[in-house]
C-alpha cells in the first residue's frame, strides 16, 4: 500500500455544499445567481426552449473538436465529453459521450474556485487546463480537461468544459501506460489546474511546457488547441443566449433542469421497495509481475427516495489499477445514467444531488497520492459501475415496467494494446504511437426481455464507434488479419449476452520490432457477469504468436483465418506486460461480450437455433451449454427436453444444499424478485416451482452450491486461470434445490463471498 505524501491532501477533491462554497468565494469574484421565485416564475415554454438550445450546446462543442481533433481517441472513439456547469461548478448539461466523466468534471471546478480566485484569480477570457485525477476533471492522467469561466456583465455565469484522452502524456510506458509502476512518479506527470488561456491568450509558455512531456507533441498539441476551440463555441452559444433571453431567465432554466432532474429521479426511486444490494469483483493482476486478485465490493441501499453506495471493506490500493475518488464517482455515474436516468435529461448536478457515497480512502476506487492511477478509468473506475449496475440491476428487476432498463453487466473492462515503433513506409521513417481502439466494440449484457447486443459498444460511452480498418493501416505499420465477431463470447441464459470480438495483425511497413504495452482485466475471473443464474460472458485473451508462419502464408498468397494456422506456439499476454511486436510475428486480441440473463436451460430452442446458424454460437454450446439438441438446424423437441433433464440432474448430483426448504408458496400472490426468485409473505420461494427456500432477512437460504473448473461455465471461458493468477478460481452455480433452476452463476475466486449465507442480493425490506 502506497503510503500518502504530507500536503498532498490539499490536491484532493470532493463535492461541496454549493452554499457554502459561494460564502467562500473572494468579493473580487461575484457571481450571477437567481432566487427560487425566479425558477419558479418560468413559463413551461420558455424553459423547454432554453432546456434544448442549452442540450445542442455541448452537441456543437463535441463537433468542434471532432473537426479539430487529429486523435481517433476522439475522432472515432468518442472517448472525451463535455459540460456546462452554473456558476458554482454545478453540472446542468453534460455531452453523450465518456459518461465516466461525468463524475469528475465539477470536482475541478470546485477545487478552482476554493484554490485559485484569490492567485492567480479567475477572470473573463481565462481557460484552465488540469490532467491531476486527485483534483478531478478526469479519471487518469491522460484525461486532461480545459474548462473556463464564462462572465456575463463582470459576474461569473457560468463555465464551459471539454476533456479528451491524449494519446501520450510521458511517463515510462508507451501511451503513459505504466504496467509495472508502483507510484504515480513512474506515470505521467498529473498537473493541478494551471491558466493555459489568459485574456483569450493562449500562454504560449504553458503549451510548450505541457505538450513537451508527451511522445506525440504535435497531437496533443493539436488537441488542446481543439478544446480551446470547443470551450470558445460554448462560450459564444451561451452568450447568444442571453442575448436573447436574459441572463436571469437563462441561469433560472439552469437551476430549474438540474431540480427537475434531481425531483424525476427521487420520484423513480421512491416507487421502489427499500433495501440493500450487495456486489462484488476482481482485479486479476495489479502491476506487472503481480499474480493477487484484488477486490472492489460495494452494498448499494435504497431509503425512500435517495441512494447510498457503501464501498466498504475493497480491497488497499495496489499497482496501478487504482483510481481516486473522482473515478469512484464517475463509476457510479456510469451505471446511474443509463439505468436510472436514461429517460431523464442528464442534468448531472441535480442527479448526483440523490446519492451519498461511502468510503475508505487508501482503497483501490479511492486511492490516496501517490498512488498509480493510469489504469483508474478502465480498470477500478469500469468495475465500479459494473458493481454498481449489478446492485441497481437487481433492484429493478423486482418491477416488470423498470425491468426494462435491467441489464447485465456488458464489456467488464478496456482491452489496452498500446504500440509504438518506426514507421518506414513514406520517404523519411517516422516515430508512430497508437492505442489499438477495435474493442470500442464490446457486447452489452442481456436483458430480462432480449438478448445483449452484439459489438454494440461500450456501456460508457454511448456514441463509441470502432475505427475503420482500412484506416487503422494507412495511419499505422500494421496489416490487420482479421476482425471479427467471435461466436460463444455472449454469456449463455436465457437471453443471451452481446458478442465480443477478436483481432489481429502484424507488424507491415517498418523493420523493427515495436513496442507493446498490454493492460488489461477479466482473464482469470469474470468481469461480466450474468444476471439471475445468466454466465459471465468470455474472458478476455491477448496471445503473441512469436514463431510464427505469416510470411511464408503471405509469400503463398494465403491470408490466415486462423491462429492454429500462423502458428503452433502462442504466448499468452499478462494482464499487465510491457512486450514487442518484431516484423513476421502475430498479435491477437480477444476482447469481452455481456453477461446472459436467466438459466441458459430456460431459453428458447429456436432461438438457440437461429444462434447456431447466425454462427452466434456454435453446436458445442447448443448442446453442452444450452441444452438444444439439432437436426439438420431444426430443433429435435423431445431430445432436448431428455438432454435439459439429464443436464438439470446433473446439477442435483454435483451440489450440496445448505439449509432446508420449508414447504410450497402461493405463485400466485407473490412478489417477483428476479426471472427466478419470489417473495411470498416473509418468505422467499424459487419462481418456478414455489419451493420456500427460507425467510427475508434470514440465513442462510437453502441453496444448491457447486464450484468446479472454469472451463466448466462454458466455451466463452478462454483463458487459463492459473496464466495469470495463484488463487484457486472456480465456476460457481447456485441452484434451487427442487427443480434445480440456475440461480446465479459466476467464474469467482474460491472465497468469493457464499449467497447462501450473504443475501444481500436476494433479499429486500418491503417499503
């Protein structure tokens, strides 16, 4: 555990009461602000009108510096986002893009307004430019934000922001990926907030000193001239529109989108029965060389109308896959906005306004300085929202009409190759950097009523899209062999989860090997777990073919499909690992699908037979996994049937049951939990053949428990366990000990916390 530095906590960031933070702010800075009468005086059309020109602001921004962008971080990725915040540092609009984000963008206003008003002062025609995650603004280093404060008749407004991952920021690895740092001092430098525009002067000193560190300076210098662009539409957009309307009315429609946000959400909320939820996941390495597992546990309570997420008892910060406190929140909000507020405008100030957090710090989502923090987004801060979606899933899932927004985890986590080397293609060689952006294709998680889509993308970021192969070669040295969906990587259930995909390439236009930095998760365990008895979908697998067969394939004019045919011998890649890619050898990644929704035995044969012929699935996992016996492709009802029998038996003779069951329940009056689960009264019953399985709030149910290999989840299980950690890891199914329905399934470490004895994620409180 990273012990922190003295002082270093005046570099921290947390949410603030906005009242007091005005009775903070100096006289030399006023701010424009309306009374409630005022937000209440609105008339419905104008503040609608206002609403929606507010919403097409961030729109043109993102444009902005799309046109701008040279980066396809940007360009293709959408891996950045926007906002427009009140005078106080208050989200009132933020951008569909990098919803992680979300939750970092005000803690750097905030910590602006208590720590620079007074020197070096906030004034009209200022931008500040911060990449320190401790301060917020965003999750890593590489998220770098350029934000300003927009005054109107010599009061501060309100503020404008746009923040993008750079390529490179320095630091030992490629792409500031650092996969054996111990210490933020072997990452990139984080910098707190700095005036880079001053009077609408870019501080030609600032920019030379900022994009210096970087191994792409003129990318990130181009980018940050792209945020500076973005911010400058903002600003105009928002002055046009007071202009137009009056500052008074425009700052009253800003209170009032964030009070209608924040009363809408409380409103769903309070709908639901009161109750706790209890999730928890691994990160399987913590630098390079680790072989630990490494836990993130949250209890997710509902009370009336407000949430409270407890992430007490994760595990110390370790390596580099921590993240601060402004990637814990920017996890929760990753998994709010979709599933609670995807019907609600994203007002975020107003949404964040309905959840507490709590929260050790020197923890792997809240990590103190100076701990490694660059794999903070896709890495601690993804399974945060994993675990969080997983809680909010659950609690969803009790109301067949919220029901539809339950979803089982998607893509656990970002598969990171970073490369770098010579380019030797044009008339002089020239240095390359990129991070390989293919798994921008992830699967989403199935649903209660539909299955995961496939390669649908990421969950956090709505607008992701991969980039364009052809493009990919003509930018970098690389032949791309294939790209392409990989069957079985859904997670089995009743509805099956999204498909992930596989790719590969080698090295084509440069005769010197190049590096390769890996960072990645989900190998050893699951990162994307099913839901109500639903399989985690495929683990994550990076393999080097070194030996490899390419160029003679290619010298016979014979493009490979496959890795068996480039060569017999592949190297697995480490979770974390700084390699090479030399010329004639071969990388491949396979990357992640959402988890399944249900007991694979449960779901419709012929939709496993449509499966099977859109090459979904193939016939091992027909059978072995689902249970459907084919004929020709047409579904042979009555040996299917014989086959789920004896699969259903064989779950009766591996399991052990804890607990008894106490008789039958009343289907009919009872309360749905999940696609399995009831409440009967104070009892809780299986919901398909009413057996009781014990009280609400008591331990433990009587569950059917059985642990055995991985591989035994399914086809999707890819990678070998023991590659990469030391822990036992082991597939565990809990099942109704009567008709021997999947409960839950989950590929876990071997002490992974018992649901027989740890209900948190099957029992409520009715409210």
């Amino acid at each position: 555990m990273t012990m922190p530095i003295p002082g270093s906590e005046a570099f921290s960031s947390r949410p603030v009461d906005p009242a007091e933070l005005a009775r903070s702010l100096p006289a030399s800075l006023p701010v424009h602000t309306v009374t409630d009468e005022q937000v209440a005086a609105l008339d419905p059309l104008t503040y609608e009108v206002i609403r929606h020109r507010l919403w097409s602001v961030t729109d043109e921004m993102g444009e902005a510096l799309k046109r701008m962008s040279g980066s396809p971080i940007v360009t293709d990725a959408n891996d950045f986002d926007f906002a427009i915040s009140d005078e106080l540092g208050q989200e009132v609009q933020v951008g569909l893009y990098n919803t992680m984000l979300v939750g970092a963008v005000d803690l750097a206003i905030y910590w602006t307004l208590r720590n620079r008003a007074d020197n070096p002062g906030i004034e009209a025609g200022d931008m500040f430019l911060c990449n320190d995650p401790w301060v917020g603004g965003g999750l890593h280093q590489n998220d770098v934000i350029v934000y300003q404060p927009v005054f109107h008749d010599g009061k501060l407004f309100a503020w404008t922001s746009a923040i993008a991952h750079q390529p490179d920021l320095g630091g030992v690895g490629l792409g500031s990926f650092s996969p054996a740092a111990q210490d933020v001092f072997s990452e990139s430098l984080p910098t707190p907030p700095v005036k880079v525009v001053r009077d609408g002067r870019l501080q030609r000193d600032v920019a030379d000193l900022w994009v210096r560190r970087s191994r792409v300076p003129m990318l990130v210098g181009l980018d940050l001239r792209a945020k500076i662009g973005a911010n400058n539409v903002g600003a105009e957009r928002l002055h046009a529109l007071i202009r137009q309307y009056g500052a008074d009315t425009v700052k009253a429609v800003m209170k009032r989108m964030m009070s209608d946000a924040e009363s809408r959400l409380r409103g769903k909320l309070a709908t639901l029965p009161d109750g706790s939820w209890t999730a928890t996941g691994y990160q399987d390495q913590s630098h390079e060389g680790d072989r630990n597992l490494h836990k993130i546990t949250v209890t997710t309570t509902k009370t009336g109308e407000h949430l409270t997420f407890d992430f007490t008892g994760t595990d110390p910060q370790a390596g580099v896959v921590n993240c601060t406190y402004a990637g814990m929140r920017g996890g929760v909000m990753l998994a709010l906005l979709p599933i609670l507020a995807g019907d609600i405008p994203w007002s975020a100030g107003g949404l964040m306004r309905c959840f507490d957090l709590i929260t050790e710090e020197g923890t792997l989502n809240n990590a103190t300085f100076p701990a490694a923090v660059g794999r903070g987004p896709i890495g601690p801060a993804w399974l945060t929202g994993s675990l969080v979606a997983d809680c909010l899933s659950q609690m969803l899932d009790r109301d067949l009409e919220l029901g539809k927004n339950v979803q089982a985890t998607c893509c656990g986590t970002w598969d990171t190759a970073v490369i770098a080397g010579l380019d030797e293609r044009g008339a002089q060689p020239a240095p390359f950097l990129s991070i390989m952006m293919e798994p921008m294709a992830g699967g989403y998680g199935a649903r209660p009523h539909a299955d995961g889509v496939d390669t649908g993308g990421l969950f956090c970021i709505p607008m992701g899209r991969v980039p364009d192969v052809e493009m990919t070669e003509f930018l970098y040295p690389v032949l791309t062999l294939w790209r392409r969906e990989v069957p079985d990587s859904g997670g089995p259930g009743r509805h099956r989860g999204g498909l992930g995909a596989s790719m590969a390439f080698t090295p084509h236009g440069t005769s010197v090997p190049m590096g390769l930095v890996l960072a990645s998760a989900g190998k050893a365990v699951a990162q994307n777990s099913g839901l109500s008895g639903g399989l985690p979908g495929n683990s994550g697998l990076d393999v080097v073919a070194r030996t490899s067969r390419v160029k003679e394939l290619f010298a016979a004019g014979e493009m490979p499909a496959e890795l068996s045919e480039v060569s017999d011998t592949l190297e697995p890649g480490q979770n974390y690992a700084s390699s090479y890619l030399a010329p004639g050898e071969v990388f491949a990644m396979t990357w992640q699908g959402g988890g399944g929704y249900g007991d694979p035995l449960l779901r419709d044969p012929s939709a496993v037979a449509r499966d099977l012929r859109e090459e979904k699935i193939t016939a091992e996992a027909a059978r072995s996994v689902y249970g459907v016996v084919l004929e020709s492709g047409t579904v042979d009802s009555a040996a299917t049937e014989a086959v789920r029998s004896r699969r259903r038996d064989t779950r009766r003779t591996r399991s052990r049951v804890t607990g008894r069951t106490s008789g039958q329940a009343d289907l009919s009056t009872a309360r749905r939990i999940d696609d399995n689960l009831v409440e009967s009264g104070d009892r809780i019953a299986c919901g398909h053949c009413g057996e009781i399985l014990g009280d609400t709030g008591e331990t433990p149910l009587a569950l059917a428990v059985y642990d055995g290999p991985p591989t035994e989840a399914g086809p999707q299980i890819l990678a070998t366990a023991t590659d990469y950690v030391d822990a036992p890891v082991v597939f565990r199914q809990y099942s109704c000990p009567s008709c021997w329905t999947a409960l839950w399934s989950g590929v876990v470490p071997a002490d992974h916390p018992d649901l027989a004895t740890s209900l948190g994620r099957l029992t409520v409180t009715t409210g």
